[in-house]
C-alpha cells in the first residue's frame, strides 16, 4: 500500500521521504515479491521526482522524531505526512494473547503515529498541511482474533477528532482511513473466500484504492475535511 500511496503521490509532483525498516522491508518482499524500497526509489527517481528513503524501527520511541528530521534536512520542510505502517500480529485467540504483543502493537501502531503527528505539527512552517493515519476497520465489526493490532488501530481512528482539533489552528487537516479488505498477498484463499462472500463488487480492494483516496485528502481538493475516518472499502461494511 505504501508503494502505491508513493507512486500516486509522485505522480502528483510531490517530492517524497519514504520509511521502512530495513529488516522488515527485506523480508516482506522476499515473501510477497512486492518492490524492496531501492527499487521503488530508483523508480520514482528515473521518473523525475526528488526522493530520500530512511530506515527506522517505530519500536523505537526516538524514530519519530528522527523520521521527520531526515525529511527536514532533506526538503527543509514537510507538507504532508501519510502514516500507513502496521505491525501486524499473527491470528490468536484471546487466550494466546501476551503482555510482550500488546505492548508491541501499540508501540508501533499507535505511540510511533502519534509522536509522528507531534513532530509534524512541531515542525510545520507552511499553511496547508494534511496528516493521513491509516485504520482498519475494527470499529465496524469485530476482530476477535487480532487484539492486539485492532485495539491499537482502534486508536488511531478514535483519536482522529481530537488530533484534528490539537492542530487546525496550523491549518493541518487530519484524517485516517479505513482501506478495508486490501490484496497485498497476505490472505490465505480461506480468507480470501470468506471476505468475497461481503465484497458485493466481487472484489478485494486493492493498494491503488487506498492511494486514490489519500491522494484526495492531500491534495486540493482535500482542503475542507478533516477529522473524519473514512471507509473505502467496496462495501464491506454492508454485509
């Protein structure tokens, strides 16, 4: 989703400091074959536009602040911030979950992404900033077997509103996004099956639906919503 939300964004003419976490990064593309983070940098490069990539694990309490410097130092400003990283935690039930993953999810889904939003706002020079959190739709039906990752992304959408609030005055616009049912490989065809039952348009969503829609909220167009959780999700949430 994040190769996607980057091209979308490049392809707008912005200028771009992509993150990952080099461990990470190696062995999701080894799983998925998606593009590991040089090649998406090369590629957006080769297509004119100015990017910067950074490594940083949001276990890290520091990163944060480190991640938006390293887009300071290169740009001299930043307009807009799109939080989309996730840890994910394996399917467990309530009886199998640990303090070590609680505390782990909500260190990088919800601390890091919060701190981000703080260092934005701390360093936001300009007049028409845009911050994009990403959720994942636990707050429309239950996610009994991911506890630990739904509870932390449940914060991120419940505390939109007042994250919104915290930084109008700068005139930065918050919003978080819901993708819903995305295909980035991870599914097995049980699950795949399963959500299709739902997918009324007979399809999962895809990375370039959430970027369309990120694309939207940063763009001009954008201007007038914030504080808003957003579903885009082919009507999921319709049964």
């Amino acid at each position: 989703m994040g190769v996607a939300i980057a091209r979308r964004l490049a392809a707008q003419g912005a200028d771009l400091l992509l993150q990952g976490w080099e461990r990470h990064d190696a062995e999701r593309h080894n799983e998925m074959g998606t593009g590991a983070p040089a090649s998406i940098v090369d590629e957006l490069r080769e297509a004119g536009r100015r990017v910067e990539y950074v490594s940083a694990d949001f276990s890290d309490p520091l990163a944060p602040a480190e991640v938006v410097q390293a887009g300071i130092d290169a740009f001299g400003h930043l307009d807009i911030l799109v939080a989309n990283h996730a840890r994910t935690t394996p399917r467990s039930s309530l009886a199998e979950i640990t303090a070590a993953e609680i505390d782990a999810s909500y260190a990088i889904n919800s601390r890091s992404t919060f701190l981000l939003v703080k260092e934005f706002a701390g360093h936001f020079k300009g007049s028409d900033g845009r911050i994009v959190l990403f959720t994942s739709g636990q707050h429309n039906g239950p996610m009994a077997d991911e506890i630990p990752y739904a509870a932390s992304k449940a914060a991120l959408a419940g505390m939109t509103p007042s994250l919104a609030a915290a930084v109008i005055s700068q005139r930065i616009m918050v919003n978080c996004v819901n993708p819903g049912p995305t295909d980035t490989g991870w599914a097995t065809p049980d699950i795949t099956a399963a959500a299709l039952t739902r997918l009324r348009l007979g399809r999962w969503g895809t990375p370039d639906d959430a970027a369309a829609l990120v694309s939207f909220l940063v763009g001009p167009d954008g201007g007038w919503v914030t504080g808003q959780v957003i579903s885009s999700e082919g009507g999921f949430n319709l049964g």
